[in-house]
C-alpha cells in the first residue's frame, strides 16, 4: 500500500528514543523527510544516522526541549528556515513523574502543563500556518491510554493529556476545511524505557498483562504503524479522533 508520504516533511518530538523514535524511522521508511528532535546530541546523532541508514531519505536532527519556550522557538527557526514548511507534525513529549495527588507541589503541575500541553500548542502554533498555505496537512499528538482510562499513580499524567485531547479534538473542527487532519493516538503499555522505569519504581505493574486482551504489552513499531496511518493520504477522511493503540486495555466502547 502506498501512503503518499514521499517527501513529505515530517517533524517529530521527542524522538530519539522511545515511541517518537520509531514514528520517526516508520516515516522514514515510507520516504518522507523527518525531522528529529531530543534533548541529547548524542543520543539525538546516533538517531539520526540509524534512521538515515535504514531509510536512505533526509533526516534533521534538531536539539532541544520542547517544555522550554526558548528551545521552541530555535527548534521552529531551524526548520523552517531549512524546510519553508512541514507536512506532518507529531507532537512528543516524554511523561511528567509518576505519584499521587499529595505528592506534587503547584510547580510540579506547572511544569506538567508546559511539558505536556505548553509545548504541544506553541509547536502547533509554530507550524499551522504553512499547512493552511498549502491547504493540507496532518496533525498528530501523542498522548496516552490515561486519556480514557485513568492509569494509576500518574495523577500528572492523566490530568494534563486530558486537556490534550480536548485540544485536538477541537481544532480538528477548526482546520478541517484546509484539508489538515488533527488527531490524538494513545499508546498503551508499550515496551520503552519509561515502561521499563515506572515498572522498576512499581513492579506490580508487569501484573497489567492480565488486564490485556492481547496479554502482553505492545512493541514500538506496532505504535509506529499506526500513526504512520493516519498521517498518510490513505487517512484523508479520519480526523478529531482519539485512536488506542492499546492491546485492547482500556474498556470503555466508545
């Protein structure tokens, strides 16, 4: 199946590990030029060098963190004095600390508000206006399963991606008419490195297997895959939707 991705200009946050990582490489492998972004040069150079690799399309690799408003800015600057405009936004961040209610101090919800939903409407901000140009594009926001289903001890987590999905949901109504698709995707337990912390910090976790139909916990590239969907043209009439890639964990129908 063809997704129409070649050379399309993708930005990812957040991806040079992790779930952001294998959206990056999945679009890469379906020819679109990424956009690559993480907090560790290093880290971010060896991403970029694997993904050029494997994918043999342009990738950028853009240093910084998206909960900071000056990074945010230079990130924007950077790609769009490079690239003019972008195609595909995904919006990425890594999660707030895990705990409960009386754990948290009123800056520790700031810096969940910045990092979580800040960031996401200051990128979007940066980038909608040459998607409307153009009169097409695709919107896409990473947040969680909490969405729906509230997981427990991420108090942070549940509250603030909320608000993101609220987000998405109404500009999908807003922008739909220059062709740009706005949709929110929830991983569920995924094998990355912030499952494999929170697990080391509550081991019990690794008992939400059970809770699973599929019982096990999802991998990357499953993830990958369908967010790679619905950045394509074959997703041209799917928009304002909140889509679980969860194993089948969160319970509720609709």
């Amino acid at each position: 199946m063809d997704f129409g991705l070649k050379n399309k200009t993708a930005f990812v946050g957040a991806s040079s590990q992790g779930l952001g990582k294998s959206v990056a490489m999945e679009l890469a492998l379906e020819g679109a030029k990424v956009i690559i972004n993480g907090r560790d040069k290093e880290t971010l150079e060896k991403t970029k060098d694997e993904i050029a690799s494997a994918s043999n399309t342009e990738v950028m690799a853009v240093a910084g963190d998206l909960a900071n408003a000056e990074d945010r800015k230079r990130i924007v600057a950077e790609v769009l004095t490079k690239f003019g405009h972008i195609d595909i936004l995904v919006t990425n961040t890594g999660g707030p600390p895990s705990g409960k209610f009386e754990d948290f101090e009123q800056e520790d919800w700031d810096k969940a508000y910045q990092l979580l939903l800040g960031s996401a409407v200051s990128i979007i901000r940066s980038f909608i206006p040459g998607m409307k140009e153009q009169n097409w594009g695709r919107i896409i926001s990473i947040t969680s399963q909490a969405v729906k289903q509230p997981v427990e001890n991420l108090i942070l987590s549940n509250s603030v991606r909320a608000s993101v999905a609220g987000l998405i949901k109404t500009l999908a109504a807003e922008v739909g008419e220059y062709n740009i698709t706005v949709n929110n995707v929830m991983p569920g337990y995924t094998n990355t490195q912030r499952l494999k912390n929170l697990i080391d910090k509550n081991p019990d976790m690794e008992n939400e297997k059970k809770d699973i139909p599929l019982r096990r916990f999802g991998e990357p590239g499953e993830f990958a895959a369908a967010v790679t969907f619905l950045a394509s043209e074959r997703a041209s009439y799917i928009t304002g939707v909140s889509l679980a890639v969860d194993g089948g964990w969160i319970k509720n129908i609709l």
